[in-house]
C-alpha cells in the first residue's frame, strides 16, 4: 500500500487503490505499536540507567548492549506517529521531513540493532571459545572503534531509504501517504534497497549469529562432561540464553523479511494479481509488530539475565538495600564460565597420564 505506482506527484492514482485498508489493522496495529514503545523505552531506558550509572564502560560487552540500547531508543521514539499514521487509516499529518527522517530511522535501527547484536554474538563467541588467544582483540578500544564503524555503516545504508520516501495525495481518496514512489527511474534503487535489507539486514547476521552460538554450543557440550555438576546449572542457563537469543532473532524478523521478499515480486512486476498484494499488505503491518517487538525483547535477552544486571536494577529501583559491587559486567557469569570451560576443555586434550582420569576436577576462577 505504501508503495505507490505513478509518473507524477500531483494526486497519484493506486494500481489497486487502497490495498491494505481494513479496520481492523487500523485499530489493533497502533495499540501494538503502543505497547512496544512504553515496553521498550522503559526497558531501554533500564539497560542505559544501570550500564551507565552503576557497570559503567568497562568491558566490550557493556559497550555493545549500551549502543544496543541507545540505538533501539532513537527507533521507539518515532513509534508514536507510526501509531497515529495508521490509526488516521494510512494518512500522515507530520509532513514531509519527519516522513523521511522516520522511514530513514526505521532502517537506521534496523542495521545497528542486527550489527550490535552480531558484534554481541562473535564476542561471546571469542570470549568461549578462544579467551586467551582474543583477549588483544577484545579490548575496549576495538569494541568502540566497532560501535563508531557500525553507526556509520547504518547511517549510510538508511539515507538513500530516509531521500526516497516521500508525502504524496492519492486520487479519489482524502489520505496522504508517507511511502515511495516506484517510478520507473528510481526502479533500480528500490530493487537494491530491498536486496540490501534482506542480505545485510537478515541473512549474513543471522548466519553469523547462528554459527557463532552452534560452535559455542559445542564449545560448552564438550565441556560439559568434563565439569563438577556444580557448574552444569550455569552452562545450561548459557546454553539456554544462547538458543533465546537466536530464536528471538529468527521469529521477529523472519516473517517481515517473508512478506518483504514477496513485496519486492510485487515491485519487480512478477506478482500482479490484487488479490494477492492486498494480502501482502494486509499481512505487512502485523510483521513490522512482531519485527518491533524485538527492540522490546533486546534488554530482556543482552541485559536481564545478567545476576549483577538484576541486582543493579534492583538496587536503581531501591528494592534491594545490600550493596552491589560497581563497574560489574552484564557478562560476568558469562566470562567465568567460559574461562571455566575453556580450561577443562585444554585439560581434556592433554595426553599426560595425570590427566587420564574419569573425572577433571573443576578449575578454580
């Protein structure tokens, strides 16, 4: 519905009028859209209080979910007009500037939410896996030079989408629109937008993400056997952890990316049938929800399941008077763990008869 079919700018005509437009979309989407930006700002706002006031910037990955944070705040704040936007049944009363600045801040989040959330999952990932050899690697030095590269990066990826949308009137109907115009001599542009946001903006994370969690899955598996048990119930709320993550990830973007791919047939001219666009954009907005969500779902999985994240939160929120040791990391249990693992896994590979027992004992950290 948003993107519009036309070689001129004054009162455009529809291909297939108002696809989309059904009032149930205009009463349940906005509620949804509310729901994630009082959800999400407030547990936004909870990971950047707590980082910034009481962990402070001391390990890489507090400086990951503090950008993580911040970048789905600058997001949730353009959620109210989307709201409005669609409870008026698609029509924009913002005008023209803020149309494009919160279509570009769309993708904007888009890119570093999937970036910061990579950069988090190949950290883990070298944290496990290789703790002394990653160690020059992983320093707070790189981990901002790696914040600096990715707000570019999304920046440069979401200003052709913030110069390409636009307000236009529709004919025959009293809405204005804030989408894009699919002339013929922006064509190309569009079909390389739409191949970008899926390649960049789904596919190589998820790749990454997935590969990094199975290997230190495996990592942690191997261990596992070698471990007092002890230890058994931090690695499976690791493993655990590790799984919500990439589930989290693949349900919230995979079905926009679906009806994304089908969008784009529709642009490229395979797909033509009314019918079937008014599906597409009818199922469109349900996906950009669950697609949203995500931003709300972020501070729960990178920042809640940390013990010294709750028990600073707790102590922000004054329902915990004993005191909480400062400049604590969200990834504490996380890196002794890992360390924990990464030696009894150098242990097991010894060939020394001292080693060649049924049982390693648990090294001390």
């Amino acid at each position: 519905m948003e993107n519009l079919t036309a070689d001129s700018n004054e009162a455009l005509p529809l291909k297939c009028n108002m696809t989309g437009s059904h009032k149930f979309i205009f009463t349940f989407v906005p509620v949804v859209y509310a729901f994630n930006f009082v959800i999400g700002m407030v547990g936004n706002s909870m990971v950047v209080t707590v980082i910034y006031r009481y962990m402070k910037l001391k390990t890489v990955a507090n400086v990951f979910v503090l950008n993580l944070a911040v970048s789905d705040l600058t997001f949730l704040v353009t959620l109210p007009m989307w709201a409005t936007f669609t409870a008026l049944g698609y029509h924009w009363p913002f005008g023209s500037f803020l149309c494009k600045a919160s279509a570009g801040l769309v993708i904007f989040n888009l890119y570093t939410s999937i970036f910061f959330l990579t950069a988090l999952s190949v950290d883990r990932y070298l944290a496990i896996v290789h703790p002394m050899g990653s160690r020059q690697r992983r320093t707070l030095l790189y981990a901002r030079i790696t914040c600096v590269l990715v707000w570019v990066f999304a920046f440069v990826l979401s200003m052709p989408t913030a110069l390409s949308r636009d307000i236009y009137r529709v004919k025959d109907h009293p809405s204005t629109l804030c989408g894009i115009l699919q002339s013929n001599k922006q064509m190309h542009l569009l079909v390389s937008l739409s191949i970008l946001k899926s390649v960049l903006g789904f596919l190589v994370p998820f790749l990454i993400i997935i590969t990094c969690d199975c290997l230190m899955g495996c990592a942690l598996l191997k261990a596992k056997g070698l471990l007092r048990k002890s230890a058994r119930s931090r690695e499976d709320e690791t493993l655990r952890m590790l799984a919500a993550a990439v589930l989290a990830f693949f349900v919230c973007w995979a079905p926009h990316q679906l009806f994304h791919f089908m969008e784009l047939l529709a642009m490229l001219g395979v797909v033509k049938d009314c019918h079937v666009l008014d599906v597409i954009d009818t199922a469109m907005p349900f996906s950009i929800c669950l697609a949203y969500f995500n931003s709300c779902v972020n501070p729960i999985l990178y920042g809640f399941v940390g013990h010294n994240f709750r028990k600073n939160l707790l102590r922000l929120l004054h329902c915990e008077s004993s005191p909480v040791m400062r400049n604590s990391s969200i990834s504490t249990k996380m890196t002794a763990l890992s360390t924990r693992a990464s030696q009894v896994l150098r242990l097991s590979s010894k060939k020394d008869s001292e080693y060649n027992s049924n049982t390693v004992e648990e090294p001390k950290t």
